[in-house]
C-alpha cells in the first residue's frame, strides 16, 4: 500500500519564530493526525471518528486528551509503577482548553465517536506546549476526511513590560502582568481564559485583536497544509434518525406549557417539577397520537421536548428581559455568607446565592505539606491548592462516587486563578494552604 509523500508547512508567528506542521509521516492509520513543532517542542495530534453511530445516541461523544510523555523530556516517571498512568490535573485542563474550542464546530446531528489524542513527544524547557495543542487538534480534523467546520487555533497572549507577546517563553510569561489563553476561528473568537493582575477595557480589546491576528495565520496555515497534502471531502454521513411530524406535535403540545412555567418566577425545585410533570403529560399524548411509533423512536421525543425547552427558555429571556426565578438581567440573585461554623478547621465559611450553597474550608500547614507536581518538564512545588468538588447531591442527584471529574478540576483552576493573585507571594508566606470548596 503506497501512502502519500509526507507535506509540511511552516510559518512565522509574528516575531521571527517560526511554527512547522507536518502530516503523512505519523499515525498513517489515523483519520487525521500532524506534528507541531516549535523550537525542540513537538506535539503529535491523531483524530479518529467512527463510522457507524451507537443506537440511542442523542449527543456527540467527543473525547479530548492530551498527555505529556516523560521520555519526551528525558525523565522516567516518579512512582512505584514507574510508567504514564492518569491525566494529571495539568493535561485535563489543557484537555478541556481544545475540547471547548472544537465541540461547537461539528455538525449539529453528528453523533458518531470522535476522539482527539494530543501528545508531547518531544519538550523544550522554554516552550509552553498548551498554547499549541489546539493548533495541533485543529490540523489534524483539517487533514481528515472527518466533517469539521474549522480550522481554529489557540495562542498565548501575555503583557509583558507593557507588550503584548503571542506564545512566550517559558521564563519571559514569568514578567508577564496579563496571561490569556484565546480560541478563535479566522472569523470569530470562540474562548477566552486567563488571568491577569489589573487591566483596563481596552486592554483587553487589544489583546483580543493581537491574539486573533496570530490565530488567522494559523488557520490559514492548515488550510494550506490541506491543500499541499490533498484536500480530502468530508466524509458522507447518515444524520441521527428524526421524525419531523413528531417533532412538530411536540412543539404544538408543549411550547405554551414551557413559557407559561418559565414566565412564572418559581423557585428552581417547583419549576423543575412542573417541567417534569409537562414531560410525562406528552408522552401520553403521544402515546395516543401515535399508537404505532416505533420503539426506537420514542427517545425522540425527550430530546425534541429539551430542545423546545430550552428554545422557549432563551427566547423568554431575550425578548422579555426577564430570567427565571423572575429577576430583571441586572439583578443578582440574594447573597448570604456566614463564617466560623465548623470548630475545627483553620478556616470556614457558608457561601449561599439564591439556591446555590457552598462551604469552604481553609487549612494551614507547613513545607512539609507542599503538592509536589511531577511533570515531564520536571518537578516542582506548590504551597497554595484550591480543591472544588460536586457531589452529586448538590443537585438532588444520586451518582456514584469517584473522585474529582474534569469539570470540578477546570472550575477549581478558575476560582484558584483568581484568589491567587491575592495572596501572598511564595517567598513570603510561610504556610502552605489548601481552601476547599464543596
């Protein structure tokens, strides 16, 4: 079997360092799969998508991960297995970072299995890999035959001494004032994520504006990679199966009921009730409507009612300025804190918003408490940890419990991004400090 010449394309990102994409040599028997490389960081993205869709299936099951081997650094592992295992809480939150900017752009009814693997096969102590693994996704689904409707990228855009730099280094972000990590197609900006100590408004434009000039080049860079490599059509697809005449009764049964409850300012516990009790009225509709709908389509009709209801949902909201619960756009729900009701942690408060409740507990230890952070780049230390955790019965649920999920570890990184820009620097605190918040 003869397989096409490997093609690459390489491009300058603004300031003389330059970005090479590579295909056909790598991963042959994925349906797409490139190597991005930046000084002596290269990372390897494989996209593969099934061909035949799960039975029942109403969502598009696509899985992000990326992983950082340590060979690729010259390091084994620490350990007793002494070999990669778990995604560290580094590469979920690089994971989730590609995993939002490419979950828009496939097809509304493609629900086939999708997975994205993005590896660090090769590190350079200066190069911060996250700022590329979008690129890397995003060139892969580009050469693939898979319906994607991209290409998108990811840069870095941090202020530094007053100047904005796309993707810098590792020890010059250490300068930086304002870190940003933007996602955008060659029309839009899709994600924004960062941190920064204090910036005006039109800072923040002008770093989007940077940032999305740096992400054009990219997208058309995989355009052109594509197109050296043979422009593939995307692959013919059979939508997941739908009923239009089903779809329409639905919407005629229930879109007034929907409004009629969500115009209605109840509390969340009654008005999830009343949609519940909105839900099992319609399928006795239905059932007697249609007596011989099939088996397999009787999924439809939940997936057709959230959809309704989460159309009427939006609109009530957009055209009569109101939300839910009854509050105008500008309020906020009421807002309760007490502290000191547990005696023994170092530190405790209630946190309660309309319905919404957390507890937070803060505890001090000492240098000997630090979370070491083994990473293929090396080890090092951290003093401050932030740990958010959603049990199940938060909201009225019952799940088993395993451990954090990557949506507990992204919004932890959130809430710790912004507290840390207020405590105190490493070199003076002399605690470590752990906050959890349940």
């Amino acid at each position: 079997m003869s397989y096409p010449q490997p093609k690459s394309h390489t491009f300058d990102i603004g300031d003389g360092r330059e970005i090479t994409i590579e295909t056909g040599k790598m991963a042959r028997q994925a349906d797409g799969s490139v190597t991005v490389r930046m000084g002596d960081c290269i990372l390897l993205a494989t996209v593969v998508s099934a061909t035949e869709m799960r039975d029942g299936i109403s969502f598009f099951p696509l899985s992000v991960d990326y992983q950082e081997k340590f060979a690729s650094a010259g390091r084994i592992p620490g350990g007793f297995l002494k070999r990669e295992s778990r995604p560290s809480n580094y590469e979920i939150l690089i994971s989730r970072l590609v995993d939002r900017a490419l979950r828009p752009l496939f097809p509304d009814e493609y629900f086939f299995d999708t997975q994205v693997l993005i590896t660090m096969i090769s590190a350079d102590p200066e190069i911060m890999p996250d700022a590329m693994a979008a690129l890397a996704a995003s060139a892969a689904l580009t050469v693939s035959d898979i319906p994607f409707q991209g290409p998108i990228s990811e840069v870095r855009v941090a202020r530094i001494n007053g100047e904005f730099i796309i993707n810098p280094s590792v020890s010059a972000l250490e300068e930086a004032d304002m870190d940003l990590i933007v996602a955008a197609t060659e029309e839009n900006i899709m994600m924004v994520e960062g941190e920064m100590s204090e910036a005006s408004e039109q800072d923040m434009l002008d770093a989007l504006k940077i940032a999305h000039d740096a992400i054009i080049i990219q997208c058309k860079a995989q355009k052109e990679l594509a197109e050296a490599f043979g422009l593939k059509e995307n692959r013919v697809f059979e939508p997941a199966e739908g009923n239009e005449e089903l779809k329409a009764k639905v919407e005629e049964l229930v879109k007034d009921k929907v409004y009629e409850v969500a115009s209605s300012g109840t509390s969340k516990h009654e008005r999830k009730e009343k949609f519940k009790a909105i839900k099992e009225e319609l399928k006795e509709q239905i059932a007697e409507l249609f007596p011989e709908l099939p088996e397999e389509e009787e999924g439809l009709i939940s997936k057709y009612y959230h959809k309704i209801e989460k159309h009427v949902i939006r609109e009530m909201v957009m055209n009569d300025r109101s939300r839910l619960d009854g509050r105008e756009l500008d309020e906020v729900r009421p807002l309760a804190m007490e502290i000191d009701l547990l005696p023994s942690p170092h530190g405790c408060a209630l946190f309660t918003r309309g319905e919404t409740q957390s507890i937070c507990t803060v505890t001090l230890g000492t240098k000997m408490d630090e979370k070491m952070i083994d990473k293929a780049s090396g080890l090092s230390y951290n003093k401050f940890m932030l740990h958010y955790n959603f049990p199940p019965f938060s909201t009225g649920e019952t799940k088993p419990m395993r451990g954090p999920g990557r949506r507990e570890i992204g919004h932890g990184n959130l809430a710790l991004r912004a507290l840390k820009e207020v405590m105190p620097a490493p070199e003076d605190n002399p605690y470590t400090i752990r906050v959890v918040s349940d």
